[in-house]
C-alpha cells in the first residue's frame, strides 16, 4: 500500500522540482543509488521498470526507502497495462509514470488513489488525461517538443502541470528553459544518474550532482 497520498506525492513533485529516474537489476547497487539521491536532497524517486525480475528489485528498494530513508517515496515508471501497476501498487508504489496515456491505468490508480502521470504528446491528450484526473502530465518525449510547446500549453491552460522527461539536462540553460516555460517539475534519467557514475559506483559524485541541480531549479525559480 502506498505510504504517501497523490496530493503529498504532487506537492513534493512541486516542492522539489526534480524525479530522478533509474533502473537497474542489481538491488545493492540500488540501494546506493537511491541513498545518495537521497543525501542530496532529492524525495521522489522513479523506478523504471524495465527488466526481468524488476517487481523483485522494486520490492527491495521500497522496503529500504520506507526503513532507511523517511520521507522517500518510491514510484514506478514505463509501466504499460493496467495489471502491472496493480502488481506494483500491492508492493508499496507512490505513483505510477507512464510512457503513454492508458485509461486502464487510470482507472486503477484512481481506485487506490494513488498518483499516475501518463505521458501525452498532444492539447487533447492532456485534456483527456486531466479529465481522468491527472494531477501533473508527462511530456514525453521532452526533446521531440521542448520548453515551446510547454509555454504554448500553458497559454490556454495555465492550470495543467506538465513534467517533461527526456531532452532535460542538469545544465543550468536547460533547466531555466524549461522552468521558465512554466513545468512543474522535470524527469532526469541519464543525464543526472549517468552510466559513468554507476560503472565507478562513484555515489558521492551522484549526491553532489544532486545536490547541485537541486540548488539550480531553486535559483531559477527565484
């Protein structure tokens, strides 16, 4: 059951600004991974899951979050039917990302009331979405759109909250673009939680990272 409610789930999304996105199969390097986005003051985190046995590693990662790091919480992305969120949800998901707009998934995660943030590419899309009670959007593909498409939602609809993800950097340009198109929040995926950083296992180079891009948004939306 999901430790947080979608409101405290969409106010931190807003508060903090960034969700950090991350799969990988080995549990304990996981662990160190959700630690020290942690440790630089990162409170979402998404789990993309992508591969086999990736009900087993969530499983794990929630349980740590909820014994070793209060106030985590724990979500779930690229999830593409209704019955893998249902399975995820039993296992103590926050929230629930999707790559398209489902309104199987809809309709489960309103059950649990439990935040799902599907991704929408079009004005009617996210009219449909928000209709089923989204709280924040995902645009996905960030980079096919960009901040322009942002700004020319958010003309109309100064009301609809819009996480982009995919084409966001940790670059402070990047981040002012979007920011100042008017997202609620972004997605970083690679480009804050890099192949090289997990190679090294350099996980205080993750948290100073962290830490850094955090500090940004915040400067930018001052």
């Amino acid at each position: 059951m999901a430790q947080f409610s979608r409101i405290e789930v969409a106010n931190t999304m807003k508060s903090t600004g960034m969700v950090p996105l991350f799969y990988h199969p080995d549990v304990e390097l996981g662990k160190n991974v959700l630690e020290a986005c942690y440790k630089g003051g990162a409170r979402l985190m998404e789990f993309t899951a992508r591969g086999d046995f990736a009900f087993e590693v969530f499983s794990e990662l929630n349980k740590f979050a909820i014994q070793k790091l209060p106030g985590m919480i724990m979500g779930v992305g690229s999830i593409t039917d209704a019955g893998a969120a249902s399975t995820f949800m039993q296992m103590g998901a926050n929230f629930i990302v999707t790559p398209s707009l489902r309104e199987d998934i809809a309709i489960v995660c309103n059950r649990r009331k439990v935040l799902w943030s599907p991704g929408c590419g079009s004005l009617t899309e996210i009219n449909r979405a928000e209709e089923l009670g989204c709280e924040i959007v995902k645009l996905f593909p960030g980079a096919t759109y960009g901040p322009g498409f942002v700004k020319a939602i958010k003309g109309p609809q100064p009301w609809t909250s819009i996480m982009p993800t995919g084409g966001v950097s940790t670059e402070e340009d990047n981040l002012r673009a979007w920011f100042e198109a008017g997202v609620t929040c972004v997605g970083m995926g690679s480009k804050l939680i890099g192949k090289e950083i997990l190679a090294n296992k350099d996980f205080e180079a993750l948290e100073n990272l962290v830490k850094k891009t955090l500090n940004t948004i915040i400067k930018i939306r001052n």
